[in-house]
C-alpha cells in the first residue's frame, strides 16, 4: 500500500510541475493584469467604490461574491470540524 500512495504521490508531483510549466510569468509587465486591471484599480478604485483603501475595494466590491464563496467554504470548513470534535467527544464518555 505504501508503494501505491508513493507512486501516486510521486504521479501527482509530476502532473503539478508540468502543468505550471504552462503558467502565465508573474514578472511579465506587459501581461494583461499589469497593463489593464492593476492601472484600474489603482486610478479609479475610490472613485468607484468610496472604500477607505484599495484592498477593501478589491475585496470587498470588485469581487465581492469570490470573496463570499471562500469565506462559505472556511466556515463550512470549521462546522465540520467542530461537529467531528464533538462526536469523538460524545463517544469517548
């Protein structure tokens, strides 16, 4: 079984190393997200949400339901584990 999850593991590192082969450079200054969107919000992210700070506006009203969906996923997250805690605890009395 050792020798599976090894090889597994193993298939998974070379599947994620070849994949972000493929990946967009994060130095790139002429990449789409450098030249469009940073300029945008930098220029125009009080005028168009009033927030006090730029990562406000990003988070909070540019992308507002992305923002919604992980905090879901965290507190659904910490449900689970608390009810799994709970049940261990219940069963060792």
């Amino acid at each position: 079984m050792k020798k599976v999850t090894f090889f597994f593991l193993m298939l998974m590192a070379v599947l994620f190393i070849f994949v972000s082969l493929d990946l967009a450079p994060t130095d790139d200054v002429n990449s789409p997200a450098a030249t469009h969107v940073s300029p945008r919000y930098i220029e125009e992210a009080h005028e168009e949400t009033g927030a006090a700070n730029m990562v406000t506006a990003v988070l909070a009203d540019y992308r507002g339901y992305d923002t919604l969906g992980e905090t879901t996923v965290i507190f659904t997250a910490g449900i689970a584990c608390l009810l799994i805690l709970d049940v261990r605890q219940k069963q060792k009395w």
